[in-house]
C-alpha cells in the first residue's frame, strides 16, 4: 500500500487483509433476511475493494450489472456501501451517487450541484476547519493579507482549529446577532440562483475563464454597526483566512464560506454552483473534501435512457466523463456503473478501469431457499472483501475446517460464525483468523441464524 495515498480501509480489518468483514452481521430488526444481507453486502465490500486498488492506481471504477437480477438488490447494495461511508470515520471516504438524468444542469456542473450540496449538508464547518488546519501550518507571506497577521497569531487559529473547529469557525466567519429572516434569505438564495442559471450549461476547457467572486456575501456584517459596537477584534484574521482561501482554494468557495454563517446552507451550496470555470471550482470542491476525507468516491449510475440519446450527446457525455475521470482522480475515485450491454461505449471507454462483477451469481439459488454449503460460494465473498482480490483466508483452508463442519451444511450457520470470527480478530486487532477467533465464531452456533 502507498504511504502518500489515504486508503479507506476499515483500521481492525485492514490488519487481516480485507476492507471490511466479509461476512454480513444478523440484522436483528429482521427487515431483511439474512441469505439477502450476505449477498449484498459481498457486493458492497467487492465495490469497496475496487476503490482502494483503484485510488491507488488512479483508475476508474467500472460496474458491470445484469438485467436478470432485479434492480432491487443492486440498489440495497449501493446503498450499503454509502452507509458505512458516512457511518465509518476509519473507512476516511465520502461517497455519493449521481444519476445520468443530473447531467442536464450541465455535463460538469451537475457533478458540482451534487457535491455542494452535499458537502454542505455534511457539515460543512467541519471540513472547512480541516482545510484551514493544514493550509495555516505556516503564513503565506506572499498575499497582501498577511500583513494583517503575525505568525504566532496565524499559529495560534489553527490551533483553535484544530481543537474547536466549530466554535473557531464560528468565531471568524461569523454568528451573527440577528439571523437572516426567511424573507431576506429568500432574497439572497434566489439572487444566487439566478447568477447560477445565467450561466452556460455546459462549456468547453478553453472557454472557461478565472473564477470570479463578486463581494456579495463576503463582507456581510455580523450584528450590529461599528458605531455601535468596539470594532472586531478579529476582523484582519478573518480577511486573512478568506483570502487565503480565494488564493488557496477557490474564489468561488471562498464567497460561499463567507455566506455560511448567515444565510446558512442554501446559500452556500447555491454559491459553490456559480462559476464561469466549473472545473476549475468542481476540483476545488473535491480538494476541499480531501481536507476531511482521504478519498471521495463519485458514482454515476442511471444509464437507462443511454440507448435513446443522439449520437452527438452520447460522444459529449463520454468526452465529460474522460475529463471528469482525470478531475476526480486527484481525490478519488470515479465509479461508472451500468448495466451489461446498456450503454457499450461506456463500457468500451472503461474496460481498463478496475472491473466489478455485480451480477450476484448466488442471489437465484439463496432466494430459492437453497442455503447449503458451497465453498466456492464462500470463496467469491472473503475475494469480495480482500483488499488484493484473493482472500488470505481459504474457504476449504484450515481456518475454516471447526466452522464449515459445525455449519451442520447451512451456509447462512457457516456465514453468521464467520462473520463473528473475523469481527472477534479484528477486535483484537491481530493479523490472522487465529484458533481465538475461529472459537469465537464456534461460540456463536446456538444463536447464529434464526
């Protein structure tokens, strides 16, 4: 593995060779049987393991699915594999999907509308203090601004940031003393809004132009007037940090840090859409995210109406895709996926991308009601979860021999021991499914599957 490239790895598995349990916890609320939990959930973890070979091979992501498996179980899958995203810190990812439908808004802009919503929506003043955190690590001399600062002032933000990175953000960006009324944040978002759909939907690399940040919002006051208040004390740090992020980041961002405060998150994910450089401001948006999350893992799926587009909006659409592949690649991964034969030329554009087999092989049989032990079954979901796609750990190895033979031939009694195994292993944070972990799993027996 790269000691320069994040790995979103869950931390007790990676020691073990996988990037996540192979196996699929017992849902105990009973909302899914547990035969369709095992099998998605190896589809989830075969996704996962994609995206770590491939951030650090700076590949795409090509998912393959078939239109004899319902799009169901596709949909349970993905939408596993977003959870432990936003539910697991150690995995350090950030994930989401975007439709093909999104890229009406424009074949770039779509994606930037998708992330500025969501990175406003998932805390933006968090990762707004972890990039200030590691851009404050020492004073840029070279903008006008830093004569407003000393370093040890400059040393001692950062710090707040690193320790109270809510209650810093607040104090330099501003709470203010009378929030905006519903009228005047109407005003301001649809004012926003319309800059935005003034814009060209889609532009070329070379027309696009420096990215602007007209002062709409980046001098707003916060409470009252000077005259009737001592001036604010930190009024020069807080000119220093929004240009460090104009300089740093991005003129566009940095016009939506400076509205958040007041006018909250309409306005500023409404902000980070109004750019005369969309790629430009999609790469800032991404290294933004970067500053909080290791990779950031962009799907673009929904291919069903590619058989009906023109011939031209087809080549437009790939040449997008290329670009925004090179874009993403920077902070993660892109993942393309699609139903096999749907959309050919996407598959011919990404047949050197790290490939995923979702066409749940097993899903027939388990649906059926045939549970019975079949190793090779077995096999397909510890390669799922392993980080080089060949487990470590064999069905038919030694490792397995007490668990396969206490199954009583149940692949779901196999499946729930494992599962209990590897967790007990990774709790202990050893580095093999160990003659502990395998008793673990054997304890397990009586309760395992109901």
């Amino acid at each position: 593995m790269s000691d320069t490239i994040p790995v979103p790895v869950s931390a007790d598995y990676a020691r073990l060779g996988y990037v996540a349990n192979p196996f699929a916890t017992i849902d105990g609320s009973g909302s899914e049987p547990y035969w369709m939990r095992l099998v998605t959930r190896a589809a989830a973890n075969r996704l996962l393991a994609a995206t770590v070979r491939a951030r650090l091979s700076r590949k795409p992501v090509l998912v393959t699915m078939v239109e004899t498996v319902p799009e169901y179980y596709y949909r349970v899958a993905q939408n596993d594999f977003l959870r432990r995203m936003s539910d697991d810190p150690s995995l350090d990812m950030m994930a989401l999907n975007i439709p093909l439908d999104i890229m009406r808004l424009g074949r770039i802009r779509g994606t930037i509308a998708e992330l500025s919503e969501l990175i406003v929506a998932v805390d933006l003043p968090a990762t707004v203090a972890g990039w200030f955190t590691r851009e404050l690590q020492r004073t840029d001399i070279e903008m006008p601004e830093s004569g407003l600062v000393t370093p040890d002032e400059v040393a001692a933000v950062r710090e707040a940031f690193v320790s109270d990175p809510h209650g810093a953000f607040d104090r330099y960006f501003g709470v203010p003393a009378e929030p905006a009324s519903a009228s005047e944040l109407d005003a301001v978002v649809h004012e926003a809004y319309m800059r935005q759909v003034g814009q060209p939907v889609d532009m070329e690399k070379d027309e696009e132009t420096v990215e602007s940040s007209p002062a709409l919002v980046e001098n707003i006051p916060n409470g009252p007037e000077a005259d009737e208040e001592p001036a604010d004390p930190d009024a020069d740090m807080r000119e220093y940090l929004l240009a460090l992020a104009r300089e740093h980041l991005s003129p566009v961002l940095a016009r939506a840090i400076a509205g958040y405060a007041r006018y909250g998150e309409s306005l500023a994910a409404q902000e980070m859409k109004v750019t005369k450089a969309p790629r430009k401001t999609l790469a800032a948006i991404l290294r933004l995210m970067n500053a909080r999350w290791g990779s950031v893992t962009v799907i673009y799926d929904s291919f069903s109406a590619w058989p009906i587009l023109d011939q031209q909006t087809k080549m437009e659409i790939l040449s997008s895709m290329t670009e925004l592949r090179w874009i993403i690649a920077d902070a993660g991964v892109m993942v393309v996926a699609t139903m096999k034969g749907e959309a050919p030329e996407l598959e011919e554009q990404f047949a050197a991308a790290e490939q995923v087999d979702w066409s749940m092989p097993e899903l027939s049989a388990m649906y059926g009601g045939d549970t019975t032990v079949d190793l090779a079954r077995v096999q397909s979901w510890l390669d799922a979860a392993s980080m080089d796609a060949a487990s470590p750990v064999r069905a038919d190895g030694p490792e397995f021999v007490a668990l396969a033979a206490a199954a009583g031939g149940d692949i779901t009694v196999l499946s729930a021991m494992a599962e209990a195994a590897f967790r007990d292993a990774a709790t202990r944070g050893v580095d093999a499914l160990d003659e502990t972990a395998v008793a673990a799993g054997l304890a397990t027996k009586s309760g395992a599957v109901g």
